[in-house]
C-alpha cells in the first residue's frame, strides 16, 4: 500500500504493518497519530544469515525484532501485537517471538521461538489511550505541522 490506515473495532481502532515496516518508527506513529490503540505487525522475520548464534533466542535480529516492538508500543503508547513466523524454511530460520506488548513496553505474552498464540487478558481501564501526552497529539500536529518537532522537543525538555 501507500499508506497507514486505522480501522474503527469492536475491540478498538486498530492499526495494520508488515514485517520490515516495525524497524521504522513513522510507520507506527502515523497510525498513532490516527488514533490506533492497537498496532499488529505481520512478519515473517528471519534470523541472521551471517555470525549467526547457535541460540536463535539470542540472535542479533531476534533481540532487534524484540526490540522494535517493545520500542514502538512505549513510544506510541499503543498495544502492540506481533506475530511471526517460525520454523525454517529453506536455509532460512525464523525467529517467531509473537508477542502482545503494552502501552508501557512491558510483554505481556511471547511464544518464545515456538509456533503458537500470544494470549493476555488487558485491563483496557489502566491505560486510557484517548489522553496521551501532547507529543502523542494528532491536533497538535494538524494545527502546526512544521513546528510539531519543537513540540516534541519541549515536551522532552
């Protein structure tokens, strides 16, 4: 696509990417900034190919997959659900990790390396995702689009 759209739920405004897209932070913050309260990220996130671990749970690109999506939840303060393939397939070993990750970048659920579902129940009332800061503010960046990163860097400050 084009674009990052978000999509009214009955579970809540929903935001969709795919696989490399989690290594850009403006792709979850343009569906932040949409209102999304839940970003799933689809991938099918290989291992490395070169100085490779002999523990795939401690691979170079499985802690960047992890990274990234701890990262993108906190900093969005969105729930952040990845799913992943795992298994080989051809020379390739995918790292699988799916996860549910909170607006706090705490996870709440992995399957680790193994095939399988995240699961967690969310108390949806601990985090009130209508009240973000101002550096989370669609209408802060409408109203002043070129100075919305001196407002970021303010509200840093």
């Amino acid at each position: 696509g084009t674009g990052y759209d978000v999509f009214d739920t009955p579970v809540g405004r929903i935001g969709l990417q795919i696989c490399y897209d989690k290594a850009f932070p403006e792709a979850a913050r343009i569906m932040a900034l949409k209102g999304a309260e839940i970003i799933a990220s689809l991938s099918a996130w290989p291992a490395a190919r070169t100085a490779t671990a002999e523990n795939l749970q401690e691979d170079r690109w499985t802690y960047r997959f992890n990274l990234f999506d701890t990262a993108r939840a906190l900093e969005n303060q969105v729930f952040w659900v990845a799913a992943n393939q795992s298994g080989t397939f051809g020379s390739l070993r995918y790292v699988g990790n799916a996860k549910i990750v909170d607006p706090g970048g705490n996870i709440l659920d992995t399957t680790l390396l193994g095939s399988g579902l995240a699961v967690a129940e969310v108390d949806a009332g601990r985090f009130d995702l209508r009240i973000r800061p101002v550096e989370f503010s669609l209408d802060a960046f409408l109203a002043d689009p070129i100075g919305y990163p001196k407002t970021l860097q303010e509200a840093l400050a």
